[in-house]
C-alpha cells in the first residue's frame, strides 16, 4: 500500500487476505485498528452497513437493519474490512436492538478512543413496528462531550434523506 510502511500496517490482518473466515458469533476481538495520518485535524469517517442482521434474544428469529456509525477520529481508526467482519458477528448474536446499537458504540469507542461517536441502527419494521435506536458519545471535558449533547438533544430521529425503508 502506497504512503504507509510496515510498521503502521503491522495491526491489519484480514485487508487483503483472499481466504476471509467469516465469525459465526459476536467477535469484538475482529476489530482492527491503522493510525490517523490527521489527528489535528477534526474529520468525519462515515459507514453505513445496510445488510445488518442480529437475532431476537426471545425468539430467535433474524432481525434486520441498517448501522450508520460516524466518528471524529483521533490518534486510531478502524479498518474498514475487520469492522464488517466485526458487524456480521452479530448475525447469530441475540441482543434487543438497542443494546446491539450501544455494545458496537462501546466496542468502538474502547479500540479507537474516538474524539466523538455515535451510532444509528434503522431496523426493519417485525410486527408492524420499527425501532431506531441511536447513541452518541464524546470525550469527557472536550468540546466533544458539548457536540455530543447538542446533538442527542437536536437529533432528527426520522429524517427523510436517511430513512432509506
């Protein structure tokens, strides 16, 4: 890979590996990270999985969604190929839809320590109801922690340009 050498690649295991293993459980440990070339610099990294699956811990059936999950990163950043493996984990995962949206903002949150994060699942309607959970989380005494609040507080919860059901 052009501009990076060895060393800030040395984390990154499963970015071109022709023979992928997909997990068949939760697998948080399939996160990868790569270092930030901007850490100075306030940016977004965006990433929207429209195929997420997880089962109903009471029933079992498969519950579908999209994940979007957006972040300011810092000093880390998530390899984009280890955090779709790390999503479909969930596949045979059974966890109401609110705790599948906090347990991915947690897991990130500990393997990159974003400057801000939050996370917004749109699950498909089962039994005539959908539910939309979203969590957002910044850095404890930074103007992050403000961004996060303002934007809990002024969040569309059903913006048309999103809502892609």
């Amino acid at each position: 890979m052009q501009g990076r050498n060895r060393e800030e690649l040395s984390g990154i295991h499963f970015l071109g590996n022709q023979k992928t293993t997909y997990p068949v459980n939760y697998a948080p440990e399939m996160l990868e990270t790569f270092v930030n070339k901007h850490p100075g610099r306030d940016y977004w990294v965006k990433f929207n999985c429209p195929e997420f699956t997880s089962l109903c811990p009471m029933t079992g059936q498969p519950d579908f969604g999209c994940v979007y999950i957006s972040y300011v990163p810092d000093q880390k950043m998530v390899e984009s190929k280890s955090l779709k493996l790390y999503l479909f984990s969930f596949r045979n995962h059974g966890d109401f839809h609110e705790d599948c949206c906090n347990i991915i903002m947690e897991d990130l949150i500990r393997l990159m320590e974003p400057k801000y994060i939050e996370v917004w699942c749109k699950f498909t309607p089962r039994g005539g109801i959908s539910i939309d959970p979203y969590c957002n989380y910044g850095r404890p005494g930074t103007k992050y922690e403000e961004m996060a609040e303002f934007r809990f507080r002024s969040h569309d919860l059903y913006p048309e340009k999103v809502d892609n059901r």
